[in-house]
C-alpha cells in the first residue's frame, strides 16, 4: 500500500499514529541535526522531520531528495513544536522512520508555488508542471464542482443529458467548421458541431421534452479574443414551453450554482429588452455591477451653436460621480483612451460639478453657466461630480460611451470580481445587417422564433422585427444565450429565404429538421451557456485558458504535445485526401 | 401556459381538477356520440373524451386530429367507467372543453408503438420519430441514470472530472486515427483521440491523483461488428495505488450501478487469470453465467491409434449436461457449427452418456467401453451428459470450442440476459505476436507496466512476460480494462523499443510523456469502461446502437442528416487540402 493517509487530513488528534504517507517535496531545509521536508499532495501539505540522532543514513537519504521528487514515508504523528495554525496539519508532523524514493525529479523549469517564476509559454509547454501548482489545480476542481452541481439541479427537475453526435454535417453557415475525412466514404467529410443545435431541437420533436447536455463544440476562427478552438457548453432545451418558463428555469440553474459553489445567495436577476440596454449602457451585455447610465442630451445641447454637437446624431453622456477633482491630466487620459483606434471617437466634452456648486465645462465658449444648469438636472448631477460626453452616429457613439463607461468602472474599482450582477436581456432583433454580404444575417441563429407580433414586419422592415431571444449576462459578459425556437416548416422557409437561402439550398442543408417538423413538432426552446466562461467568472479569472486542463495558445496550437502536426503521405492516401502547399 | 400537468401524473386523487394538458395523439376512436383521444408524452398517456352533447364543435375538431398531432387540452379530471389498472392513470379522463391543434402532423412512415412496423433503415432515417417508441427512449433514459449514477459514485470518492482535448494529435499507432485540417496552421492535422490516455496520465503526473471523464472517443475502423466511429467511455485513473486497489474502487462502481439502476445486488466478482480463462473457456472474456469448463484430454485419448487424436496439439472439450439425447440432426448441425469458417474447425467428435449408463461415441472404432469410462470420468458426466471434443493447435482448437460453449449455452438457454456474471480477468500478457508485421505489440497498449518479476524476461522471453493489466468481463463481454502504467522514463523507452520503435520515433510521438516521467511521476493505474456496451447489457440489448440517440450505420453514415457529405472547394481550398478522388 502506498499510503495510510493524504497528506492534507492529520492533525493534533492522530498524535501516536504510525502512518505510510506518500507525495511531492514541496521543499526541505537542514537545521543543526534535523531535516525538515515538506511532504504535498493534492490534499494539502505535512511536515516531515528526519534527525540524524535516530538514524544518520535515513537523514542521509533524505538531504538527497529535492524539489518535486516522488516519496514514500512511514512514521509517527507528532505534535511540532514549532506550528503553523494556517493550514490544517500545521500543528503536527511525521517523524519518519522509513522512506522510500518513488521517482526522483529533474529540476523543474519554474517554481511549483502559489507564485511562480514561469512565463507563459515555459508554464503552456509544462502544463502538467503548471496543474501541480495550488491556483491551477483549483480551477479545474472548481469545474468539476460546477458541472456536478448543473447536472444535480437539472437532473432534479428531470432534464435527460442525451449525448449528441460530435461526427456530423458541414453547413454553408459552418464557414468555421473543422472537418473530419472519412475513410470508408472517400471524398466526402463530416464536421465537428459549432453547437447540437439541430439535434437537440429533433429531441425534441421526439417527446424528450427536457434535454440537456455538457458538451464539447468547436469553431476555427481567430483565436485572439479569448477563444479556444474546443470549448464546452451546458446545452439545454425544452418543449411545451414559453420563454418565462426558460428564464425561471435557468435563473435557477444559476442561483443554484452561486448558492452551493460559492456560498453565495444571488438577488433575483432583473431583465431588460435589448432596447433599453442599448439606450441606457450602449450594449448588450451591459455591466452592470455598477449604474453610470447614459443620458441623452439631443433636447438639452442642440441649438447653441456648438457645431460638434448640432452636427451629431445623437449627444450622449454619463455622470461619473465624485471625479469632479480629476487633473488636466486625467482628463486627457481620458480624452486619449476615447480617441484609441479600438474605441474610435474623435473627442470628449465634460463638464465638472465643482465642490462650491459652480459649473465648468470644456465647451464654456458655447454653453453658459445657466445653459450648464440644464445639463446638470439632466445627468441629476450633485457637487464633486464630473460629466462625461460624446457625440456622433448614434450606433457608434453609443458603443464609444460604453467603452468609456467600463473604463470608468475600472478607475473607480466599481467592477469588484467578488460582486455578481446578473441580468437577462430580452427582445434581441431577429436580423442584423451585415455590410459586407449586403443582406441580412440570423442574429441568433436561423432557427429562432420571430415575435409573433412582429412576422407581419419581415416583409417591410425586417430589421425592426424582434425575437423571442434571450441572453443572461453577468458583469458585462454573455454568459447564455438562447431562444423560443420556429417549429413550424412554413415560417422555417420563409426564415430561410430572407437570410438569402434558395430552396434548394435549404432543403439540402437543413430538409431533415423541417420534414421533422411536418411530423408533430411541439413548441419549443431551449438555452446555451459558455461553460469555460462561467467557470472563469466564478473563478474570478480574465482568461478561460485557466479553466481548462489542456488549453491551445493563441495558434491554436497545444505546444505540450507538439499538435496539430504534420501527418505521413500514407496516413493522407488512405484519407482520399492531400495537401496543396 | 402549454399545460398544468403532464400526460403521466394524473390519477383518482385528482379527480375534479381542471386541467390543461398537451401532448401527441396515440390514437384516436369514436363510439357512438363519444370520441376517445390517448394523448402521449415522455411521462405516460392520458385519455380525453369529447362528447357531441356538449360541445358538436368541439368534437368535430377532435374527429379531425390522427396520429401524432400535436395537441394541447383544457378540461376536467373525472372517473373512467371502464378503467384500464395497467397504467398510472388509468382511471381517470379528461373530459374535454377546449382544444387548440398545436402542430398537426404528416402519417408517420411506420407505427409510433412499442412494436413497430418499421425496418431498420427507415427508423434510421426519421430516426426522431423513432425515438418517440418507448422502448427506445427507455435505452436513453437509462443511460442518463447510469452516467449520473457513475457521476455520483465516482465524486463521491473525491475523483475528479477533467476535460481533456478532443483535438490532439496523431499518432503512428493511430493507423485509425481520424485527422483534422487545421485552418490556422496549414498542411497540419489534428487528430481525434481514440482515447485520452496520455492525458490522464499526464494528469496523474500534476497531482489530481483521482480522475475520471465520460468521454467521446473515435476510431475509424471496421464498423461491422457493432463499433461506431464515436463511442463513449468511462475514463478513470489513480495515482498512489496498486492493482488491488484499482479492482476494488471499480468492482464497487459496477455494483453500485447494478444496486442503484437496476436494484440488483450484485455477489463480488470472482478473479481469474488470463491463463486460467485461456485454459477453462478459451477465451479472455469469458461467460461465466454457465459453468461447461474445458477439459482437457491429452492424457486420456492419446496413443490408442486415433490419428486425428494422436496428431493433435490438444484434444480438448465440455460437458453439455442433459443433451445425451440429442438427435443425429442435432449433432450434424453442431458439426455444421464448427465447421463455418467463422468457427474453422475440421470435425466434432461426441460421447453420449446414456440414460441407462452405457457410453456410446462417434469414434468407437478407436475407443471401447472402457475407454470411454475414462473420458466420462474427465467430465465428471452423469447418465444424460453429451461430451463435444475438438482437436487441434492448442490456440485455435480453444478458440474454436469457445464458440461451441457459447452456441450450447444459447441452446440450453444459459445466457439469460436478466442474470449477470462479472468476472476480473487479471495477468494478461503484456505483448502478443503479430504474424503480419512479424513483431510483437502492445496486447493493451504501449504504456502497461510489465509485472516486476517478469522484467528480465523481456530480452529472453517477450510473451511470457506478463503485465499489470485486467479487464472487466459481463456475460461473456469485456465492459472495461485497464492497467498499472509505467512511470520510469527508462522502462518506457525499453517498451517502446520492444515494439519496434526507433529511440527518434518514441521522442517525437511521445516525448513529452516520457519527459513528464522525469519530473516526479507517481505510480499510477487506470481503467476505462466501453460505456455504449454497459448501457446495452444493462438494457438487454443485443447492439450498442439502440443505447445511442443518434447512432451512424455499418458504413460510418448517418442517413437522418446526410453525413459525412462532399464539401465545396473554397472550403478545401481554406484548409489547404484537396481530394485525390
């Protein structure tokens, strides 16, 4: 037997115990005749000490072991005379009476600590180093926590995990598919799924009634905004149900994985239409952690003269409180960030609310002190606030304030990662524009339900019809996302046609799902979350690198096992396939 | 709301209640003034009755409702008159005041009941219709209990779940490996795992010490014997144990799905050697729910002038208890049996042991009474035994008696499907002679540890050594396997080098691996269960198939959605490959 105990259970009431334990030096230091040695495992750390009085050779073999090498001890639980209260076994340790080297270890490229010395690249090729370290590996026991606690509470309500086909179709939508060549079917391919979404809707055509799934999809597109070309989904669905019963269902998901992951009880989660979002924080995934809401100042500006603002479509603005006192310097900081390519405004104007009650703006040429009071009552300004505002297209300088907005909530730590402000965003139009293709695309997917108030609009102003579409945001990041999906084959086609498919294009990529619907399909709908993203989010982590044991780099390559590589001419003969470089 | 209720839970306690209900139409009658609708879900069916008395309109929409429709009712929960106490809710029926047709439905290619019509190709293509049957929904349900079950067991004994990537990297022993065309990285391939072996060992490496994943893995093989392209397995593997400890962790998952699915308690499960299961039944996975152990006769038959005998590596057979009686058509379709080329054998030799205790056999030219009293009293036979002996090389003529065994246990009717026989069949030899390539291979894979007493004999006696390795048999099916890995750098290049792999063509393909060996490798051991072929024992089923929700053919195609299918040339062309075809 390898072990009697981990080492991260004994304490003070095993005193007397003969225990076999067994892990990693963590470290060891000699002091006059003992050698003390730090003994880890995945439970936790125990000391062990070696004196040279017992047994000179034993002393002997432990100086030689260093950081990382694998042992096996036997010996006594004794109480220190030295204790560390911080960590549970601090106030015992193992006088050891026989060790044994399980494998010796080469000196490790970086430190095996909380803090180490690695770079990120050494840490990437060595991530079976980097997952011994406490953070990492605590990431991924988060994981497992959180998958375990989905499937309880969604077993629980009789959700049925139904694994769906990883082998399956390529799509003309699928530009971003990863194919696979198929050696018993030459010349032909089967795609990796960007999501199961046709699937899951033909279980429910076949009665399943609540699915769900926590499963792998993959897309091959740029990588750069923190995406992996593998990620992982809670995919759910369900039939004979309206969008209320989606939101009660999934906003229970979350409160549950908050309450018993985190010990956290979350406050109902509020909602609001995309509309608003966009009026009042320029987004659709609004932080909202903190208020800082827009206000519109077309009514209040306009008319003065000021060119800027009589020229814009819209002048928009944000008060951020208690920044009146902010220098000339931080100003044109602001002014710097606002003009950034990534942000894209040609200026800012503000307007400080000085601690003696007076206004002073950056425009005082145009507007006076009392023309200033009305900017004031606008943004419900009170002494030490500064006002911030832009103007422009409205489309674009909605998104430039809210740029601004979140770079405010930084400077004024209002985006604490141990605050959690969820909200729903509802009423997503059906379609956007795109200017490139010239025409528009599903802003979902094509399968989502147009309002049934709004179908009559597809033909006039398809850009203004709205979808029974949801996303659930947590501090200004989609976290899910879904829809009341079509289940009817006439409204299907009609959605097909004005996303630009031909008939016949439609019947070939998508014919199986709308005959489906010909045969008894219920209504139905159904919701994704980013899984590696919620997991990061309750983690408190910028990146969902660190949520995954074995994450690709930015090249999507894994530097680790040398991957993706090239393979031999045989390997591709066999496949019917070759490369063209 | 699409209804208060579903088809499943209303009963004589809800008498009086009104209802709304919504489901598919099982069928529908009229009798007299009355018309009769069973309605169906995922939780049961419920009747509804529309009278012409109350409501002309009402029932002529209801006459106007077939097979599969979509349907959602309003009404009251009263007594049935003529009750059927077969199902739930057989007392009780919807009398119906409101109907709203949600979705009608085209007639379904084949009957939506528990016995269909349909033949396997057409369940395939509509096979969400397919799914509707309960027979096939219960196979998924269960296999939704057992992952959870598992799940459950498994966390319980602080395993962890781990993702590990599903694009990795190829291997030259993934002759059937299924490759990807990175986008990103051209003329490059990633490869779909057929298992996450090095993973997981790599994680045993980092410390997570217990872990396990339900995971899709992919071969691209021979699909005739009830494979798929993806399958599922139950992936598992520890660090700090040793075999025994392997056995029981595992031993108590297989029970616990058994007491906690099934409500079976399962006895322990016997041990065996592979040498014993060779030598008793002729094969590694044997079926022990029936006893008929070889026996072998060498020392029995030989030297009497029998040349069919006397020229045998082995002359060996059972005792097929009971079956003295059996016809001369019996024995000829018996010998017929053996002598398909499946089987191979060139003849069957028989001893009856007659009722009246005289011993007669098909070779009495060579064998008198007295001769034949020693065979019986090899098989232990009693007065109405039959003994079958085969002769031969020792490897084939086991291999062709395993066969008869089986074909006389379905016979007798021994292999019931509601019994189970697990077995542990440990000590497989590590290597095994492959005639083709003229060299040894891995009998499990590259990474099992050879027993430590049996080392030395790897330059002298490759196919004596024996490994660490054992798999779980059920009925006469392996349903998992595994081993204690090697966690020495030196003993892993030796093994490489064993299966013929140059010192270069180790580093490049495993490389990292043995690096990660050198870096404080714990020991570490681990299994893997085929979960598609433990659901489908556990549901009595004859094919993994009929356990997965969307299954593909015998020629690695799904026929529902058309796949794999041709692709076009700019999305090639994006890859940098083209076909040869």
């Amino acid at each position: 037997m390898h072990r009697t105990h981990t080492c991260g259970e004994l304490n003070i009431n095993d005193l007397g115990k003969e225990v076999t334990l067994a892990g990693w030096v963590q470290k060891s230091r000699d002091l006059g005749g003992m050698t003390f040695v730090d003994m880890r495992d995945r439970y936790g750390i125990t000391q062990l000490t070696f004196n040279t009085d017992d047994d000179a050779a034993l002393r002997a073999t432990a100086r030689e072991v260093s950081r990382e090498f694998v042992i096996k001890v036997t010996g006594k639980v004794i109480e220190r005379t030295s204790k560390n209260l911080k960590i549970p076994t601090g106030e015992i340790e193992i006088k050891v009476s026989g060790m044994e080297i399980l494998n010796p270890a080469k000196l490790p490229p970086f430190l095996i600590e909380d803090e180490t010395d690695g770079g990120d690249d050494l840490r990437m090729k060595y991530r079976y180093l980097d997952l011994r370290r406490n953070p990492v590996r605590n990431n991924l026991v988060l994981r497992h926590k959180m998958a375990q606690e989905t499937r309880k509470y969604l077993d629980g309500l009789n959700f049925i995990e139904v694994e769906t086909p990883v082998l399956i179709k390529s799509t003309p939508e699928g530009a971003r598919d990863f194919v696979v060549p198929s050696r018993m079917n030459p010349g032909e391919f089967y795609a990796l799924p960007q999501s199961p979404q046709t699937f899951k809707q033909l279980l429910m055509v076949s009665g399943f009634d609540r699915y769900f799934q926590i499963v792998k999809c993959f897309r091959d597109e740029d990588l750069r905004a923190d995406r992996q070309p593998e990620f992982t989904q809670i995919d759910c669905e369900m039939a004979f149900i309206e969008q209320e019963d989606i939101l009660n269902v999934f906003e229970g998901l979350i409160r549950a994985l908050f309450k018993n992951v985190k010990g956290v009880d979350l406050a109902e989660v509020p909602r609001m239409t995309y509309a608003d979002a966009m009026r009042l924080y320029g987004s659709d995934k609004p932080d909202t952690r903190f208020g800082m809401q827009f206000v519109e100042l077309n009514d209040v500006v306009k008319g003065v003269g000021f060119p800027v603002f009589d020229q814009a479509e819209l002048v928009v603005g944000i008060n951020a409180e208690g920044c009146a006192e902010y220098t000339r310097k931080q100003l044109d900081e602001l002014t710097e960030f606002v003009k950034r390519p990534q942000v894209g405004a040609t200026g800012m104007i503000y307007c400080r609310h000085n601690a003696d009650g007076t206004l002073k703006s950056s425009v005082d040429k145009f507007y006076d002190e009392e023309q200033l009071r009305k900017w004031s009552a606008a943004f419900n300004t009170r002494p030490g606030d500064l006002v911030l505002v832009l103007a422009g297209k409205a489309d674009k300088v909605r998104k430039q304030l809210s740029e601004l907005r979140l770079e405010m909530g930084n400077r004024l730590g209002l985006r604490d990662k141990n605050t959690f402000a969820p909200l729903w965003v509802l009423d997503f139009p059906l379609l956007e524009w795109d200017e490139e293709s010239g025409r528009y695309h599903a802003m979902h997917h094509p399968f989502t339900s147009p309002k049934p108030d709004d179908i009559a609009l597809l033909d006039t102003n398809p850009g203004d019809v709205r979808a029974n579409a949801y996303d659930m945001v947590l501090n200004g990041t989609e976290i899910g996302g879904g829809s009341i999906r079509i289940h009817d084959r006439g409204l299907q086609s009609l959605m097909f046609k004005h996303l630009g498919f031909s008939p016949e294009e439609a019947q070939k990529q998508f014919g199986f799902l709308m005959e489906a619907f010909e045969y008894g399909a219920p209504p139905h709908g159904g919701i994704a979350f980013g899984f590696d993203r919620l997991c990061s989010l309750f983690a408190g982590l910028d990146s969902i690198r660190d949520v995954i044991a074995f994450p690709k780099n930015n090249s999507g390559k894994d530097v680790m096992i040398d991957s993706p590589s090239t393979i031999d001419d045989k390997q591709l003969a066999e496949l019917s396939i070759r490369t063209t470089l």
